[in-house]
C-alpha cells in the first residue's frame, strides 16, 4: 500500500485479486493476514489488535476494510486538528 493511497482505493485492487484468489480455493483469514502485512505504518497498531484477537479466524475482508476506513478517518481528522492547532 503506497502512503498516499486510501484505503477505498487499496481495497478497490485488493478486492480484485482476491476474486482471482478465491476461484483458486484460497480462504479468506488468509487474504485477511495479507492486506494486514501490506498495510501503511500509520494502520501498524490496528495490525496488532487484529492479529492477536481470537476471533481472527472469523474475520472477513469486508469487516477489515470497514475497520480501517474508519480508522483512516480518525488519524486523517487528527492530522487535520494537528495542522490548525500550528496555525493558531
């Protein structure tokens, strides 16, 4: 995933290749703990949370990219607080 990227636009080529996957019998967990290693250090915590969950087995990439949308959302809304906070 490129730094500039969003994650709309990561899941979009994501999602593509995972139907590629998919036909070849690949489980989706295992798509699920690739995007996460693919992903931008700002989402690295996130990474962790998920990882170590217990219900990792029953997470699928829809509920992945909803998680981090809001979660890109949040760290862009604070960057923003950050940039008028330096201009005050």
């Amino acid at each position: 995933m490129l730094e500039s990227e969003s994650i709309s636009d990561y899941f979009a080529k994501v999602l593509a290749i995972y139907n590629h996957m998919k036909r070849y019998g690949e489980k989706e967990t295992r798509v699920v703990e690739k995007i996460l290693c693919s992903l931008q250090k700002k989402f690295h915590y996130v990474m962790v949370v998920i990882k170590e969950s217990p219900n990792m087995d029953f997470f699928n990439i829809q509920g992945l990219m909803e998680k981090l949308q809001v979660q890109e959302k949040r760290v862009n809304k604070f960057q923003e607080d950050i940039g008028a906070q330096a201009l005050l």
